[in-house]
C-alpha cells in the first residue's frame, strides 16, 4: 500500500484517533467501575459495622456477644471479618478464618476507640490478601466505648475487574481492527469517484477532448472538483480546436500563393533572357525554399485534417501485405540509386480496416527515412505478418541510427535529429508526427529501438479487420533484432 496516498493517511488517522479514543473510554471505564465497587464494599461495610454497634453493644457486651454476632451475621461462612473490641483494647470477639481461607483474622491489627469517624482501610495481609474493614466507635448506656471492625476480602472485586481488563484488552483491538475495516470501506466508497475521474482524465486526449470527467452528484468538494475540471477542459477544447483551424486555414491559404510563386519561379528559370549563371543558381535555389515550403505547408495540412477526423471517413478493407508490396516496388528506385537492397518478407492476406492511402503514407515515409539515412550498398528489411489479432509491419534498416536521447522525441512535430543533417536530405520534422498521427487514427501503434551506426527498427501494430481476428495465428516477432 502507498504510505503517501490520501486513503492510506485517512484511514491511519482514522484508526488512531479511534484506537486513543477506545483507550480512553476503557481507562474510563475501568477506573469508573474500579471507584464504584471500592466505595460500594466500603460503604457496606461501614453500614454492617454501625448496624452491629447499635443491635449488639446497647447492654454492656456481655457473655452471649460471640453467640449472637455469630447467630447473626456467621462471619466465618460468610468469609467477613469481625472485631469488637472495648476502650481500654481488649478484644470481645473476633471471628475466626473464614471459608475460603483468604486471610488471617489474627493477623489484622486492632484499631483504638477514637471520638472522629475514620474512613474504611484497606490492610494487606501476607500471602496478598488485601481486606477493606471499615471502623466504628460506639458508646453504650454506661458510658463504655467499643470499637466495632467489619471487613471483607477484596478478592471479588479484584476478580471483576479483571474480568473487565481481560474483555477491554480482547475487546477494544477487535473495535479498533473493525472499525478501521468500516473506515476503509467508508474511505474506498467515498474515494471512488475520484479514481473514475483519474481514468476518464488518463483518457482524454487532443483526439477526444469532447468527452468530459464523471460528475458525482453529491454536492460536496468532489463534485465541485469533477466540475472544474470540465470546465478547464471545455477550454482546453475550445484552444486546441482554435490552433487546429488557425493551422488547417493558414495551410490552406498559402497553398494556392506557394504554387503561383513555384510556378513563376519556373517559368522565369525558363526564361531565354536569364542568361548569367550566378542568377540561374539565385533563382534554383529559391525554387528548392518554395518547394520545402509547399512540402511544411502540405504536411501541417495533413496533419490538421487527421487531427480533425479526415482518416475515418473513407476506411476500406485490404492487404497491407499487398499494399507494403506495392509500395516497396514504387520507390525501388530510390534505393536503386544508393545501392541499397530493399528484402521483403510479407505474408499472404493479411486484411486490414483504414484509410488506405494514408496507411500507404505511412510505409512511404518510413521506408523513405531507411533509405535516406542508410548509407550505400546498406540494406532495408520490411516485413508484414499476423501477430495475435494485430497485423505487424516492421521496417529494419543498417543505417546511422538515432541517439537515445532523441528517441522520446523523434514523433514530435518539428522535431529534427540533427537539423543541419535534416535540412541537407530535405525534411522538416514532419514525416514521423504524420505517421504518428496516422496511427494513433487508426487505432495502432507505434515504436522504435535504435542506436547510433547500428540502424532503426521501427514496428507497428495495426487490429486486423474484424472478420479476419478469428484466424489470426500467433507469430512472434524478437523485437531486438538489428541489422
């Protein structure tokens, strides 16, 4: 479990703040039944001992005492302690050891007459017997004082409270653990919208910013929160579909000015009066800039259209096999050039659903960066193949490679590896956003491992169309393989 999560912290308040409460009421209890039964023994005592003086001491403490304390109130049955003595300390009875054989009468020592009233001892006696006797002083008719001594064994009481520390002891962990199971309940349930919110946020990208975070409806903080959110993201909606049809326009418009201004270019290149070479090589290069604008300005319009839902529209059924074949054979040439051997490795029918001619756009710019940074008489492998119930289309090449560094970076728009090295081959960072963009469309995905001097070796996973998942067969691909 994460110590450091909100849940975590809640419930071990919770169960703290519960466990020093438990604690507390049961010292409570425990010292409040402990007083009650202290006082109650001592009260009855101090009733039984003046009940005694007032019943037995009115004559002079005659012989018949010792019968009628023991005809009385049998102290030895009923395990008590009794003591009459006179005022000048000599014992009139005293009862013998009790039943239980808890303590020892002789033992005890005597208490003297005094004129106050004096509250109940408690006298602990060898072998940890511990009496509570409470004293009376009583003066007869004659003017004879006597001390009147009732105790008990507070072996009962002791027993109960034991009996209660034993249930607290068992008792309050059992509370606490089933209070802290309740808590975390209480805590998960009352936790749980926010987890709905985290997974719809962790899937609301740039492609479905219309869809909008849970709202609980239960009007406290949480609801607010879901709130806010979508109202942030409404105008996170609004900013991004802003800067997509800024892009989409601004493309747009400098279309139709770039091919009028390539078209002049040409034209005056052609021209029979440019006869210096130094303005014929002014007037190529300028062609060459027009012509890397118009190839920004085509990608950043195809990338507002996909961004925009264009790849969708026109989804067909096909062979990406049949449409890699094809495709390597178009730009064979290309590789002709540089010595480079083009291998292929495609399986039979392997049927897809997309736009076929931005999946096409696809393998053209991969296949065309493995030939451009593949240095001559290198070699490019391409291969088509199922894969579970995805169709797998791997492009390896012997080229320069790609640092580690720049590999999180390499689908970012703009993005170039070494710009001056871009620039010389005639990219601007836009072929791999394109194919990124084109994936993330069509549902697939896309990766990369590379290293410098060692070659790329990029792969996609594309679903198969749906009436061909039933026969897919599993082929695994090593994913590390390199040229």
């Amino acid at each position: 479990m994460n110590t450091r999560s909100l849940s975590f912290r809640l419930i071990a308040w919770y169960a703290g703040l519960l466990a020093l409460l438990f604690v507390l009421l049961g010292a409570s209890t425990y010292a409040v039944v402990g007083n009650y039964l202290d006082t109650n023994l001592r009260d009855n005592q101090t009733r039984r001992a003046q009940q005694i003086a007032d019943t037995l001491l009115e004559g002079s403490g005659g012989p018949g005492l010792a019968q009628s304390v023991e005809a009385l109130y049998a102290p030895e049955a009923n395990d008590r302690f009794i003591r009459i003595t006179r005022g000048d300390g000599e014992v009139l009875y005293v009862s013998g050891p009790p039943r239980d054989r808890g303590f020892d009468s002789a033992a005890v020592s005597v208490r003297t007459a005094t004129t106050t009233a004096r509250p109940p001892r408690r006298v602990s006696l060898p072998g940890g017997a511990s009496l509570v006797i409470a004293a009376v002083t009583h003066q007869a008719a004659g003017g004879q004082q006597y001390v009147v001594e009732v105790g008990t064994s507070t072996a009962r009481n002791d027993a109960v409270l034991t009996q209660l520390l034993e249930v607290l002891c068992v008792g309050l962990p059992i509370a606490v653990l089933l209070a802290v199971a309740g808590g975390f309940f209480l805590v998960k349930r009352a936790l749980k919208p926010v987890d709905g919110i985290a997974q719809k946020a962790e899937a609301i990208t740039q492609h479905n910013l219309s869809e909008r975070l849970p709202v609980a409806h239960s009007g406290d903080e949480i609801e607010r929160l879901s709130i806010s959110l979508n109202h942030m993201i409404n105008r996170l909606e609004e900013a991004v579909q802003s800067s997509k049809r800024f892009v989409a326009d601004a493309s747009h418009e400098l279309r139709t000015p770039l091919t009028v201004l390539r078209g002049e270019l040409e034209s005056l290149t052609q021209e029979v009066r440019v006869r210096r070479p130094d303005l014929r090589e002014t007037l190529g290069s300028m062609l060459e800039e027009v012509e890397r604008l118009a190839a920004v300005v085509e990608g950043l319009l195809a990338l507002s259209r996909l961004d925009t839902g264009e790849a969708r529209t026109e989804w067909v059924r096909f062979d990406l096999a049949e449409l890699v074949e094809t495709t390597a054979e178009q730009m064979s040439l290309l590789a002709e050039d540089k010595g480079i051997t083009v291998l292929r490795d495609c399986a039979a029918r392997v049927m897809v659903e997309g736009d076929r001619a931005r999946l096409k756009q696809v393998v053209v710019n991969l296949l065309d960066n493995a030939i451009k940074y593949t240095a001559n008489g290198g070699t490019v492998q391409l291969r088509v193949a199922r894969q579970g119930e995805e169709a797998l289309f791997e492009v390896l090449d012997s080229g320069i490679g790609i640092p580690a560094e720049a590999l999180p970076h390499i689908f970012e728009r703009f993005y170039r590896v070494e710009r001056s090295r871009s620039r010389d081959q005639g990219g601007a960072g836009l072929g791999l956003s394109i194919v990124k963009s084109i994936c993330t469309a069509h549902g697939a995905s896309i990766e990369v491992q590379s290293a410098p001097d060692r070659g790329s070796h990029f792969w996609l996973h594309l679903p198969l169309a749906a009436t061909e998942v039933a026969h897919a067969q599993v082929t695994p691909t090593p994913r590390a393989a390199m040229i």
